[in-house]
C-alpha cells in the first residue's frame, strides 16, 4: 500500500511539474514567423581569416569558424512583428545570425543586457540562450535570421521568462 501511494505522488508531482512548466511558458503575441528556406547539410568544416598586414599597424585580424559534425539544417527565417508584438522566450539548438529590416526591436537575452536593434542591426543568439525579442512600434518589425541546428530538431522551443529578469 507505502508503495502505491509513494509511487502516485511521483506521477502527481510530475505531472504538476509538467502543468507548470507549460502554463509559465511565454507564447508569442503578434508575431509571425516564415520559413523562407530549408537546406540540409553534412558535415560543416569552414574557416575563413584575414590577417592584419604589417604595414597596416593597429588593425585586429579577423577570424570566423564554423564546425559541425553530423547533419545539419540550416533555415532562413522571415520574422514579422505587429506593434508591441513579441516572440515569447524560447530557445534554438543552434545559433541565430539575424539581421533587422524594419522598425525597432528590443531583444532580451539571458544573462545579459537587453539590446535595442533597429534598421541595419545585426546580432547572435548563441545556442540554447532563452531569449525574447519584442516590437517597440510605432511601426512594423521585420527581422532575418539565419539559423543552424542539429538535423531534425525543433527549430525553436518555448521556455519560461528567465528567473533574473
């Protein structure tokens, strides 16, 4: 009888957990998001450098990787907001490359400052980071994104509002 009653205090606690979980959960509000493309891909090797000549002294030399092992898919998102339209926290599997296109966009990302994007901004979201980006109006915001994720996983996936915000 311990035993039963143990173990349907287990299955309660969980699924209240679950039941919480999905109701603290923020869904997107005015916002619209449109795969434009998908493309599936091997194994990702690529490096790409430009080293400071000497003969240009204080310039940094740049250095950008990429490296995945395995399939990959790689999306391009078209992301539209309505005035104070916002995405929800969620999280990717992979990083977001993004780029504004119209109107003014506050992203909050967690563990750090809110940024505010507008016209000709460009960010990163590294992988797995809850983040959340909202339209600040007066207009319509419009945003593409680039995205890199495991082969067959979600693009994106829901999460509560961070703890420190």
């Amino acid at each position: 009888m311990r035993l039963k009653l143990t173990w349907s205090f287990a299955l309660l606690a969980a699924l209240v957990t679950v039941y919480i979980a999905r109701t603290h959960a923020t869904p997107a509000l005015g916002f619209v998001g449109t795969t434009l493309a998908l493309g599936r891909f091997g194994d990702i090797d690529a490096s790409n450098y430009q080293l400071a000549p000497p003969l240009n002294p204080g310039v940094q030399p740049w250095l950008s990787l990429q490296k995945t092992k395995g399939q990959s898919d790689v999306y391009v998102q078209n992301n539209v907001w309505q005035p104070g339209g916002h995405t929800g926290w969620h999280t990717h599997p992979g990083e977001e490359v993004g780029y504004i296109v119209t109107g003014t966009v506050e992203m909050a990302i967690d563990g750090r400052a809110t940024l505010t994007l507008q016209a000709g901004d460009g960010f990163l979201i590294p992988p797995r980071t809850p983040h959340n980006a909202r339209d600040v109006g007066p207009g319509t915001g419009h945003m593409l994104s680039t995205y890199i994720v495991e082969a067959g996983q979600p693009l994106a996936s829901f999460t509560g509002e961070p703890d420190d915000r």
